[in-house]
C-alpha cells in the first residue's frame, strides 16, 4: 500500500491547515487505496485568529502540532519523526497556515522565509524524486523553497498578485480553473488551486481528488 505522507499548518483556514482541504486530501488518498500519514512542525502558531470574528483574538497562543492533532483525529506525528523512507509521496494541504506557520509568505509575500524544518524535508524529498503535491496557497511554500533554482510549474489558479508573487521566487504559474490539478512531470510536482478560487466545494474536491490521484501516478 502506498504512503502518502500529509503535511498540516494548525487547524482552521485563517491560521493553520484548510480543514476542508485537509479532509478531502485524506479522503482521496483512502479511496483510492493508499494510506494517509499526518505530520506537523511541534511549534507554536503565528498567531490565533476568531474564525467568527475573521479577527486575531488577543493574548491566546496554540501549538500546530496540537491544533492539527484535530484534523487527523489525534493519528498523528511531529515533522520530527518525518521518515521519507517510509513515504511513497508528500502532500501539503493549505489554509492560511502554511504561508504564516510553515513559511511567513502572508507577511513578506515573495521575500518569505520558510520554516528549516519544513525546508529541508521538501528538497530532500525533491532529491529523492519523490512526488509532492501542494494545495490553494502551499505552492508558494514549494516556489520559496525552491527560490533562485529551477522550479517548478506552479498554479494558484488565476489569482494575479499571488501568481505574480511565485514568479517573481523564479517559478512558472499555471492558470487553471479549481476543478484542474497541474502535473509538473519533470519535477514531480503536482498543485491544485482549491480554495484561492472561490468556487463551490464540489470543484475543490474535484480539483484535490485529480491531484491525489495524479501525485499517486506519479509515485509509478
């Protein structure tokens, strides 16, 4: 059976992993016939954010280990304990998280940093040859991480300041509507626009069960 390695940013769109994402990633991933491993960076969140509100709420903290501990039901580990050896592919759900927890791309857009961890477990995996996928704003990770070197084809679907900020970090976006997953053959990459289209949640899960199943090909 395939092991498809999932990396989560918190829980809850505006300060960690995309939970609707996140599920809909595990769930392609279980239909069709591979397994779902859950890692997180064992660190403190950037900030909390009121989901009611869409505000920060002042004086609280979280853990993203913790938080996304509810997305996978507890199943999970931190990225230390990350083994690729034990992965057939990697995939990084997104949500607002992974441009503030596991990079600071919300902050300084395509000037970012990106958390060492999260960092070095990407380009070894790249090194490997091993298939990654990246959701709604996680292609940004995956164009920072891979800033100055030939990168891959990347979309966001068709926002224009988010594409414009992944090719200024030297990578080639994709238009595509939130149905579609791009496939980066050459460099193994493999995204879908998801939410950074405003679109019904049917074509997200469209769009993310063709990535999972195109970064499962991949794994061939």
């Amino acid at each position: 059976m395939k092991q498809v390695g999932v990396c989560l940013a918190g829980c809850g769109f505006l300060d960690g992993a995309e939970i609707r994402e996140a599920v809909l990633t595990l769930l392609s991933i279980d239909r069709l016939g591979a397994a779902a491993r859950c890692f997180a960076p064992d660190m403190e969140q950037m900030h909390v954010v009121d989901h009611l509100r869409g505000e920060p709420a002042e004086g609280q903290s979280r853990n993203v280990l913790v938080e996304s501990a509810r997305i996978a039901r507890g199943d999970i580990q931190s990225l230390d304990e990350l083994n690729l050896d034990e992965l057939d592919a990697l995939i990084f759900p997104g949500g607002f998280g992974v441009a503030k927890n596991l990079c600071d791309f919300a902050i300084h857009g395509a000037d970012c940093r990106v958390n060492p961890q999260v960092e070095a477990i990407v380009k070894e995996a790249k090194a490997r040859n091993l298939p990654m996928g990246f959701l709604c704003i996680a292609p940004a990770l995956a164009a920072a991480i891979f800033k100055g070197q030939p990168c891959a084809e990347l979309t966001i679907g068709s926002d224009p300041g988010t594409a414009d900020a992944l090719q200024a970090m030297g990578a080639t976006h994709v238009d595509t509507s939130p149905q579609q997953a791009h496939v980066d053959s050459a460099n193994k990459i493999v995204s879908t626009a998801a939410y950074m289209c405003d679109a019904p949640l049917s074509q997200i899960a469209d769009g993310i069960h063709e990535l999972v199943v195109q970064t499962l090909a991949l794994t061939e």
